[in-house]
C-alpha cells in the first residue's frame, strides 16, 4: 500500500505547478471548478484544479507577498549549460516527470528544446540509471513501433546527471526533446466531437494517421501483452503551431505489461483505445469497445 509520504510528495508536486506556472497558462475558473467536481476526475486532477483556482482568485501580489511565486520559481538546481541556453518556464508535468522550455539565449539559434525533468523516489545512483535505462528501451521499442509513420515521436536524447546535486541530494535523470510549441491539444480529452469533425474536414491527413496509429497500437498489444502509455493527458496531441496540424506521441517513455494492470487501469486504457477507434472510424456503430 502506498504511503502518506508518497501522497503528499505528489500532492505537493501538484501545488508546485499551480503556483509556479504562468498565470495566464492556468485553466481558467470554470475549467477549474469542473475538474474539481467531475465524477471521474482523480485526487491530483481535483487538487490541481483547487490550487489552480486558488492562484485565480486571489491577487497575485498575495503570492508576491508571501514570496511563494519566486521561492517555487527557482530552477536553478536543474543541469543546464547557461553559457548557451537556459531554462524558462515549465510547460507540462505529468505523472513522472515535469517539462520546461530550454531556450538558447543567441537567438540565431532556432532549435528550442524541453527539458523533461523526471522525478526521483530513491537518491541511490544506480536506480535512477535503471529508470533511465527503462525510459530509453521503452523509447526505442515505440520508436520500432511506429517506424512507418515518419515524425510521429520527436528525437529525444537522455541523461543522467549523477555528479548533479539539487537541494534533495539526489541524482537527476532527464530527457531532452524538441519542442513542438505550445499550441498542442490532447486528441481523447481537448476535441469536441464538433471540433474533431472540423479539423479531419480540412485536413484529412489526421484521420489517417490516428487510423494507422491505432491499427498498429492494437497488433502489438496482441502480439506483445503490453501497451504504451495512452491514458495521460498531453501524450497524443495535435500539433497546431506548424504549417499544418500533425499528429505526435509526445511521452515515449513507458510501456505497460497487461497482465501488470488491475481491472480498473485495464479498463480505462479499454475506454481510450474506443474512443481512439472512433475518431479515426474504425468501429462499426454497434460495436460498443475495444477489449484487450
């Protein structure tokens, strides 16, 4: 059974993003309040939305004040060569890992990457080098995976910087990845139904690559047992920040055995791949779901 200590650790992880993010990147009240009261939301959803809501309503001199915005806004214990780049705000978090704009200070260099800090639960070296080799085998078998659809994973490189030391004491393992802008859209949570249909009218090209996506998903669940991370918020997104939208799979990072997942999971990843089916129309009307 998890314990208290790796709840609050989240919990404050959740807090530190409400808190430190860019006021104007935060859902705005309504979002909030909605995240806060929906049936399926979880606890760290419910969380982020009250602290999120929290950071709306109340001035932001409060914060000032009370010096919370700047103490929690100080990355300067993450590895980053500042002689060529540095590092701005953070522009996700997730699960495992928070991301943050790695900016080069010449201009004249157009590359912009995010830094994918991945969180520590041990200050043992060697188990955040066996996360780290995790991390890169689950990358190259997605990158295996998809090989056919060209751009669909960003190059990425990894490191473990072990003669790093935060103020936790403990070894950094992070991802270096190209940065697709800002304008990104989940496919399963951020599209309407009305909004999907829009966006494959005008370019059809989506649709075929979310059906080739999914096809490809499904053969090697069944051919494999496991099954990439679909379920967090912010891995398969539309791009629309470049010429034309495209479709990425933007957290390579994990790879899930089926017979690892209890029923609950299971069935959660059962619910995304049907509603992935359905946007690229595969299923037939009276098919109700995808099993696994």
């Amino acid at each position: 059974m998890k314990n208290l200590d790796h709840y609050s650790r989240r919990i404050k992880r959740v807090a530190d993003r409400a808190f430190t993010d860019k006021r104007e990147s935060l859902p705005n009240v309504s979002k909030s309040i909605y995240d806060i009261v929906r049936p399926d939301s979880n606890t760290l959803r419910r969380a982020y939305g009250f602290f999120s809501l929290l950071r709306k309503l109340l001035p932001e001199q409060v914060w000032e004040k009370f010096g919370i915005s700047e103490s929690l806004r100080d990355f300067s214990h993450f590895p980053f060569d500042s002689s060529k780049y540095e590092l701005k705000q953070r522009v996700g978090s997730g699960m495992q890992c928070d991301c943050f704009l790695f900016e080069p200070i010449d201009k004249s260099i157009h590359e912009t990457w995010v830094l994918k800090v991945f969180q520590n639960t041990s200050d043992r070296l060697i188990e955040v080098e066996n996360k780290g080799k995790q991390v890169d085998e689950d990358y190259q078998t997605l990158t295996d995976w998809y090989q056919e659809m060209r751009n669909l994973i960003p190059i990425q490189s990894s490191l473990i910087i072990d003669s790093f030391q935060s103020y936790s004491k403990k070894p950094v393992f992070v991802v270096l990845q190209k940065f697709l802008g800002s304008d990104l859209k989940d496919i399963a949570e951020d599209f309407s139904e009305e909004e999907w249909k829009e966006l494959c009218e005008k370019n059809p090209q989506i649709k075929e690559k979310l059906k080739q996506f999914v096809q490809i998903t499904k053969n090697n669940i069944g051919k494999y047992g496991k099954v990439p991370d679909l379920l967090g918020h912010g891995n398969l997104v539309i791009a629309d920040s470049l010429d034309s939208p495209e479709l990425f799979f933007l957290d390579p990072d994990g790879i899930d055995k089926l017979d690892d997942m209890n029923l609950r999971t299971r069935t959660k990843v059962e619910n995304r791949l049907t509603l992935l089916y359905r946007r690229a129309e595969i299923l037939l009307e009276n098919q109700n779901n995808v099993n696994i």
